[in-house]
C-alpha cells in the first residue's frame, strides 16, 4: 500500500469522486489510485484492489483470487472456501470440507474412500449406517402400558481393522434390538445404538444384547473405557415423565449433585458433558442505579426444548422425543452399563412423585437419593454394587444443596 503524497486532490479511479491524498490508495497491478471506499485488500497477501475486481472469503476473510485459486479450497457442500483440507466423496463426485465430510460422509477402511450413502461394495460399510441413519423405532417392553423407554449409544474403538467386529455385531440388527453408526469423532470405530427398551426388558429380556456386548470386548477387543474418544449416551423418553415439573425435579436432581453422577458415570467433561449450561445471567439495576450481572441458575431453557441450551451438556434436551444423559464414560462392560441404565431409571422414577415439601426438606440431596437405590437392592442390583465400589464417603456425606 503507498500512500500519494502529491497534496492535490485525486479522482477515485473507480467512482471519480475526488479525493485527498491521505485517503488515496494505490492499486497494486494497475497503479490506479482509488479512494478508501472502493478499495479492497486481501487479507492474506495485502495486495490493494477495488471494489470491482473479484473476492472469495476464505474461512471468513476476504481474499483475492490470486490466493484463493492457489492457497484455498472449495467445498461442493457448504459451497464455501477454507483453508483446511477437502475430502473427495466418492459416490458425490466432490470435494467437501473436513467438517461437512466428519458429519455427513461414511469412511469406508476397507476401500479407503468416502460416500455420502456409504460404500455398497464392502461389507463393513455395509453393516455401519452413516452418522444420519435414523431407522423407525422398534420398542421393546415386558409391559404392554410401559411408557418410560431408554436408548443407549455406545461408542467404541477397534484395535485394528474394525471389518470383523462390526460383522459380528451385525447380528443385533437382525435381531431388531441394535444398529451401527459410524461417528466422526471414532479414530476407528463404530457407535452401537439400542432400540427404545424398558428397564425392566434390559434387566430380564435383553441377554441377547449384553451377550453381543461382552463379545465384542472379550473376543474382538473393542475398547470404550480405556480412549479418549468414546463415551456412552443413555436417551430417556419425555413420555416417561409426568409432565414439566417432573423433568424439573429430575434435572434438578442431576444437577444438584455433580460430584455423586460424575463417580457413577466413571468421568468428568466440561467438553463433551458439562454441568454449566445451567446457569443464566440476568443484568439488574437497584434503585439506586447501580447495574450489575447476576448468575443464576434455571432449568427453563432446557425444559423448554432446550433450544437455547447446550447440546453437549450432563443432560441434552435438544431432542424432542427424549431426554439425553452425556455424563457416562464409554464402556463396554455389560454390568457397568447396567448399572448406568439403572442410575437413569432411578434418577427418574425417585423424582417422579416427590414434592414440593420434600424437595424443600433437602430430598434432592446426594444422600437422600442414595438411601432410595440402597432400599431397592432387587430393582438396582448393579448400581448398588457400582455406588458401594466406587463412591467415597466424601460425596456420601456431602449434603448437594438443591433448589425447587
């Protein structure tokens, strides 16, 4: 960029409009000088241009063409250009970004190509739906009039070539009580998904399931627990719950008592399963005009479609059908996500009656919810065990402070 130094007023090369020196630039390859309207630079060589010459916006800078052609890519999907790599999917005949391919592509290790629909060729692609597979629910109860149903998505990793572990638990879907979906966030892996089952189903009718589960660990070595990567999702059903104030007492419950559901579900994730997402801000003014901003925690955000909530939060609400506890760490432990099923199922069933006046009295507290699972050893059996193993007598005796 050079500055004109001649102090006599210039005509704008581009709009004619005359122009102090001070405010006249010099156009890079044409040496026309233009005015501070019309001109453009690029953000990523500096070269001054006007208005009218040609500008893509790389990564949301504006760049020239020359960069753009020599240091950008475009992606056919999003139709926008970044500096980051593009992927060629293949049965799309394109080039997407990372983030377009990561959530709407299927990786195919067997032919080592990406597709939109997924590979038709090789048989892992064809036993592992894409991220956006969402076939009807199947559901499965022991109770005819049971309404309160759980999904778990379980994410786990191959210790190599995933091919034969996806086929053998390939059977689940012909079974009706599982899929697999590939997950951009797996290194190399697979996430396992359960139809819509009640507790009781999972307890007594499920062995199938379970017997699949422990298979993949024990003989095809898939691991969950022991990555960075993998976490285990449990969906609860909204019309499990009584109504609104239900889900409060419920959400209440969880978030009162981080410390007791982070023991339980074996990590802590201010990432992937934050606590946080709760509290709200609100600016007030006293009276005598003093502004200040007060944190406080609400839960009406979430209970209202969770729109404005976060989705990688202790409990998503963003779903509409179902509520999602995030909090558990990826395993593939038949008894540890037992007792993760029953933790959701007692997180509800032991806020579904309680009251105002209970709540008041410090229900909602850490120990009080524990005296409740520890009364239920039949219904409970694996939690019990888990909660006698695992939580320390400070979480035990520490009273969480709840709010109605």
């Amino acid at each position: 960029m050079t500055e004109i130094e001649d102090a006599t007023e210039i005509d704008c090369a581009v709009c004619s409009t005359g122009v102090h020196p001070d405010n006249a630039y010099q156009v890079s390859l044409s040496n026309d000088t233009v005015c501070d309207d019309c001109m453009r630079m690029c953000t990523r060589c500096e070269d001054i241009g006007t208005e009218n010459d040609e500008y893509s916006y790389v990564d949301g800078d504006r760049w020239c063409q020359s960069c753009t052609e020599s240091y950008a890519n475009y992606c056919d999907s999003c139709e926008e250009w970044s500096e980051d790599s593009t992927y060629y999917i293949h049965d799309r005949g394109s080039s997407w970004c990372q983030r377009c391919t990561e959530y709407s592509a299927s990786y195919c290790e067997d032919c080592d190509e990406y597709n939109e629909s997924g590979c038709d060729s090789c048989t892992s692609s064809r036993v592992i739906h894409d991220y956006s597979y969402r076939p009807d629910p199947i559901f499965h109860s022991t109770d005819k009039n049971e309404r309160l149903f759980f999904g778990i998505e379980v994410e786990m990793e191959s210790r190599s070539r995933y091919t034969d572990s996806s086929e053998y638990a390939y059977q689940l879907e012909d079974m009706e009580l599982a899929y697999l979906k590939h997950d951009g966030s797996l290194n190399c892996g697979f996430e396992l998904v359960t139809h819509p089952m009640s507790h009781d189903y999972y307890k007594n009718q499920a062995s199938d399931l379970f017997r699949v589960i422990e298979g993949l660990r024990t003989d095809y070595r898939v691991k969950s627990w022991d990555t960075q990567t993998c976490g285990l999702h449990i969906h609860i059903s909204r019309t499990g719950f009584n109504g609104g104030a239900h889900m409060h007492r419920f959400l209440n419950l969880v978030y009162s008592n981080q410390p007791l559901y982070e023991a339980l579900a074996g990590r802590s994730s201010a990432q992937w399963a934050k606590f946080s997402d709760v509290y709200v801000n609100a600016d007030t003014i006293d009276e005598n005009g003093n502004w200040s901003r007060d944190y406080y925690r609400s839960f009406k955000q979430k209970i209202d479609g969770g729109r404005h909530s976060d989705r990688y939060s202790a409990v998503n609400t963003q779903n509409r059908e179902t509520l999602e506890m995030r909090i558990f760490r990826g395993s593939v432990n038949g008894n540890t996500i037992k007792a993760q099923l029953d933790l959701a199922h007692a997180s509800v069933e032991y806020t579904r009656t309680m009251t105002v006046k209970e709540v008041m009295a410090g229900a909602l507290s850490a120990d009080s919810f524990m005296t409740y699972i520890e009364s239920l050893p039949d219904l409970y059996p694996h939690l019990n065990e888990r909660m006698a193993r695992v939580v320390t007598p400070s979480v035990r005796l520490t009273e969480q402070k709840a709010s109605a």
